[in-house]
C-alpha cells in the first residue's frame, strides 16, 4: 500500500509541475506579446527630422544667426540662459524684412529673412547646443532652419571656430506675406528687436548698428500698430521708448508717422 500511495503522490506532483511549466510558457508569451505590440506602436525614439530641420553633424559646433527678436538678451534668454554670447555679425546672401503672419491667435507680422544674393543685413551670430536647436526649431515652428556658408558672413567683433554649422532660420519666398490691415507690424515686437540691437551696438562699441538694423529691413508698412501698454505713457513701461522712436522717426519716418493706436486702427 506505501508503494502505491507513493506511486499516486509522485504521479500528481508531476502532473502539478507540468502544469505550472505550461502555465509558466503561457505567461512568459503573453507578456513578450504584449511587449511587442507596445513597442510598435509607440513612436520610435531615433532622431527623426524633417526636410524643415536637418539633422546636426555630431561632433560640430553649431551657431545660430539671429536677426530679430533672438538679437534682444532677455528674449534670447527665456530659450536657454546657456547659449553662447551673441557676437555682431554681417550676412551677405539674404533679405530680412516684416513677411511672415502670425497666426489667428496673434494677428502680426514678424520679421523672416528669405534667400537674396543681392541684399546683406547686420544680425548676431551665437553657439548653441543639440537640446537648444531643438527648442529654437519649436519656437520658429514658421521657418526652416538653414545652412550658411563661413563666406557667408563677417564678424564685426569676437570670434567663432572655424569647423561649424552655422543656421538661419528662414522661409521661401513664395510664403512671404507683407503687412496687412488684419496682420500689421505690432510696436512691442518693433521694441524688443530693436532694443536688442541697442545692446548690441552699446555692447561692442559699434556706432550705427542699430540704424542698421531698420534700414536692412524690408516692408515697413503703414500698417503698424503702438500696442505699448500705456502707448501715450510709454516710458513706464518702455524706458527705451524715447529713443528707440527717436531712431525709428529718423529712418523710416514716413511709414512711423502712419502709426496709430489699436483704436484708431480698428476704425481705420
């Protein structure tokens, strides 16, 4: 009887172990299964781009150009207060102007550059990062990011290495857009780029960069709104104001002198 008893309990213990082996294989497939339909379907993790924003050559220093509002400290700052110092530079090859709409969410029209061999305008050229390219390219989600040739451009003061990638951030002249009633030039834009090419031009000793940076800038418009807050007040909020219309007046004064306050300009 013990023999038999054994045999009994010997033969359940094996069955018991067969059937978490196969319990054990079910689970095991199961979850790599569900594994691998998890990783199809999420998004893969490689560096993607698009024709918009190339991919960077590792292993190079990479600088931007900067000729509007990344020209201005604090705006260039809130991407990264990391980012290299902004050395003044002259760039032959393109055409800056007020020629890219906003969106319905803000009604302006901001500065682009487009490809132009015949014009060249003065703009800031500093070093940035892979994570802060990244962050520029959402910012200027309107433009495409691209290559400038080192003849391309003259330093005005400072130094870059000579074994980098240099971007703009530009668009094609087919989506230039010129001011419009319902896209107008805003003056709190106008203060920040030219603000930042005050402190370029005070920064670095350089008389006339500032003028520069209006008259290398194409498409002043009538169409401009003074949107300061306290526009008959400014200086509260503006401290440059004074001298910033100061500039403005003396070189494209026909077009500052068509300026008007939000209100008018709605019953215009």
């Amino acid at each position: 009887m013990k023999n038999g008893k054994n045999c009994n309990w010997v033969t359940q213990f094996l069955k018991l172990a067969v059937n978490l082996s196969i319990v054990t294989i079910l689970l095991f497939s199961s979850q790599f299964a569900l594994a691998k339909s998890i990783n199809q379907s999420q998004p893969t993790k490689l560096n993607l781009t698009d024709s918009c924003h190339p991919l960077i050559t590792e292993n190079k220093t990479q600088y931007i150009i900067g000729y509007g509002s990344l020209m201005e400290r604090n705006s260039k700052g809130r991407i990264s207060p990391n980012m290299g110092i902004s050395f003044p530079i002259r760039v032959k090859g393109f055409e800056r102007g007020w020629m890219i709409h906003g969106s319905v969410y803000s009604q302006t029209t901001y500065l682009a550059v487009v490809n132009n061999k015949n014009m060249q305008m003065n703009a800031v050229i500093f070093s940035v990062n892979e994570m802060e390219i990244k962050k520029i390219d959402k910012r200027e989600k309107g433009y495409c990011r691209v290559l400038v040739a080192p003849n391309q451009i003259k330093l005005l003061n400072g130094s870059i290495q000579s074994d980098a990638e240099i971007w703009i951030y530009a668009i094609s002249q087919d989506k230039a857009h010129i001011p419009t009633p319902d896209f107008p030039i805003v003056q709190s834009y106008v203060d920040i780029v030219i603000k930042g090419c005050l402190q370029i031009e005070r920064g670095f000793k350089l008389l006339g960069f500032a003028k520069e940076c209006v008259t290398t800038t194409s498409n002043w418009s009538k169409y401009w709104i003074n949107d300061r807050i306290f526009p008959r007040r400014p200086f509260i909020y503006e401290p440059k104001a004074a001298e910033i219309d100061k500039l403005l007046r003396g070189t494209v004064q026909s077009f500052f002198n068509q300026r008007v306050m939000p209100s008018i300009f709605r019953d215009k």
